[in-house]
C-alpha cells in the first residue's frame, strides 16, 4: 500500500481486508514487525510485508539508488559523501530510533568535515538522505514521536533476513505485478515499478515464458500463463462498489488511466503535485471522488458523483460509508455534493 498518508494506507488495507482494525495495522507495524513502511516503488512511501522486504530491496536497489544518486548530485552530494553519510546514519542510530532532527543533530559532528554539504538534506521532505538509506535495505520509517517521523535500523527491526540475487528478485518482483495488474504491457510495469522502460523490458523479456498474450480492447497486453484460467472463468454477478482512499495502489498499476476515466475527469482524480483523489468505484470505473471530515464521534462522508447514481448504487455506497466510519470507530453522516440530476442527499 502506498503511504504518503497514513490513514490513506490504513483504509486501503482496510478496503481488502475487512477484518482489519487500526490497532491491527498499528501492531503489525510497531510491534509484531510483520509489516514495515519504506520507500520503494517509485521511490515513493509504501507499506510492505516485512517477510518480503529483501526481494522488493533487492529488485529495485539498484535502479531507484542511480536515480537517488542523480538527484542528491544536484545539490552538490557525490558518491564519497553518500558514503560517508550512509556510515553515519547508521551509526548515528545505533541506540535505537530518531526523529530527522534527532538524526541531523546527531550527524553534525560526524559529517562536519567529510560531507559538510548534505546535512541538510537529512531532514528534506521527501526522504533526503534517509531515503537512500532506506532503498539500500538498511532502514526503515519508525514509529511517530508526537508529529515527527522517525528511522529505525533495519536491522534491530527484522530479525529475519535473506540477501537474494538480484535477477531473481526482479523476476519474483514482476509475476507479483502480473498477478495484481495484468493483462499489462512493459510501459505499465516501468511506471509502477519506476524503473526505465529499457531497463523494465530487461526483466519482462525474462519472464516471457511464462506470459500469455491477449487482446484488451484491440491491445495487446500480458497475463501469467497461471492465472489465464482464472480471469477466463471470470464474470461480474453483481455490481460491485468501492470507496477508494487517496493514493490507493489500483489507482496507479497502469500507465494509462483510460480504462479507469476519460479525459475530461482525469485531473479531478490525478491531481497536482502528485496527489490523487479519494474515488468511487463502480465496477472498477471511477465514477466520482469522496472525501471525509471527522467531527466528534462523526465521520461526515461527502460523495460526489460524476454521473446520476441510482438508488440501489447508494444503497452501496452508504453501506461503505458505514464500513469507513466504522473503520475509525465513528457513526457515519453521507451526503452528496455537486449531484447531477437523480441523486438525493442522505
């Protein structure tokens, strides 16, 4: 799941598993360990399974690390001095956990003179330093101390580690794609991954064997052999309605979002800056975006619809509202705003 924002990723894991609970995520993260939040795709905050994690590094350290390295080179930071700040952050949070201004404080004196420059970047708002840190394998986004996030050694966090071949985790790394995003095409890949178009066809071209062609809509796009049956046998018995959070990844396995909306909506979901909207999903379409306030013990859910939604679609949707509220341990107010024609407010 990604993870710019935390409660974003919450509800994204809460959408596909519904048992799940807050305090679960919270545990699994800060306590049990069995998932961790790192940078990695896209070079972007992502929630992953801690038993996993050495194939996601492994896969993408190499690529994501030149790309890091190209843009720490533009505030003046060579190779020696990434080194030299690896080494240190390490050692600077050898007696546990710090807040990027625990750390920055901390490196001070051990960067003073060999990388005086790129202090500053420890406590950048994209990740800086800590980031590069992080795609090596070597760290991971602690817990929060009050508003502040913190880094934690990998290493005092997962007991449990397998170095793997990079080959092999690459490949490893694009059947899970396949399995979550196919039918796809190599462009689709790259851009979820991150990586090149050139250096993604590396690794696609590999894994061919194992692909079969099919036609999307006049396009040629890849599956796993493995899971053809499956999607074959495969049918809509009912309409199916989901309230997506912001950043939530079936939003981003794709180059191309038109068999997600058209056009003229693009921008009300892919924003600027980066940012996507919350949306409805109405058998896998985007049909509007939402948003939620918390007010109390209330969670007001605001929908807005890009189309006339009939009654047995709000029927749904109200119930997912309750399964957001609920979700945070609140009642649920739904509204609708901005409605075409044919839709009511609840």
């Amino acid at each position: 799941m990604q993870a710019q924002v935390m409660s974003a990723a919450q509800l994204a894991l809460r959408t596909r598993t519904a048992a799940v609970s807050v305090r679960d995520i919270e545990r699994a993260l800060w306590q049990d360990h069995t998932l961790v939040k790192v940078w990695s795709m896209r070079g972007t905050l992502h929630l992953l399974p801690a038993r996993e994690l050495s194939l996601y590094v492994a896969a993408l350290k190499p690529y994501r690390l030149k790309q890091e390295r190209r843009w720490l080179a533009r505030y003046g930071v060579d190779d020696r001095a990434i080194e030299a700040m690896a080494v240190a952050i390490l050692a600077a949070l050898r007696d546990g956990p710090l807040t990027r201004r625990q750390l920055t404080q901390a490196l001070q004196p051990r960067l003073k003179h060999s990388a005086p420059q790129i202090q500053d970047l420890v406590q950048h708002g994209w990740g800086g330093l800590g980031k590069y840190v992080c795609l090596q394998g070597e760290l991971c986004v602690g817990p929060n101390q009050g508003q502040e996030t913190t880094f934690v050694r990998r290493d005092h966090w997962l007991a449990d580690w397998q170095d793997t071949p990079g080959k092999q985790a690459e490949d490893w790394l694009l059947r899970r794609y396949l399995a979550a995003y196919g039918p796809a095409i190599v462009q689709d890949f790259a851009a979820w991954a991150g990586l090149s178009v050139r250096d993604a066809r590396h690794i696609w071209q590999r894994l061919q064997p194992e692909m079969e062609t099919i036609s999307v809509e006049g396009i040629d796009a890849a599956v796993l052999q493995s899971d053809l049956p499956t999607l074959q046998a495969a049918s809509l018995g009912r309409q199916v309605v989901h309230l997506l959070p912001s950043f939530d990844v079936y939003l981003l396995g794709h180059r191309s979002k038109l068999h997600l909306v058209t056009d003229d909506r693009y921008k009300r979901v892919y924003r600027a800056a980066g940012w996507l909207s919350p949306v409805l999903l109405i058998d896998g379409r985007i049909a509007g975006v939402w948003s939620y306030t918390r007010r109390g013990e209330s969670l007001q859910v605001s929908i807005e619809p890009f189309e006339a939604i009939a009654k047995r679609q709000r029927t749904q949707i109200e119930r997912r509202a309750q399964e957001v509220a609920g979700f945070f341990d609140s009642s649920c107010e739904l509204a609708y705003t901005g409605t075409p024609a044919g839709n009511t407010a609840h």
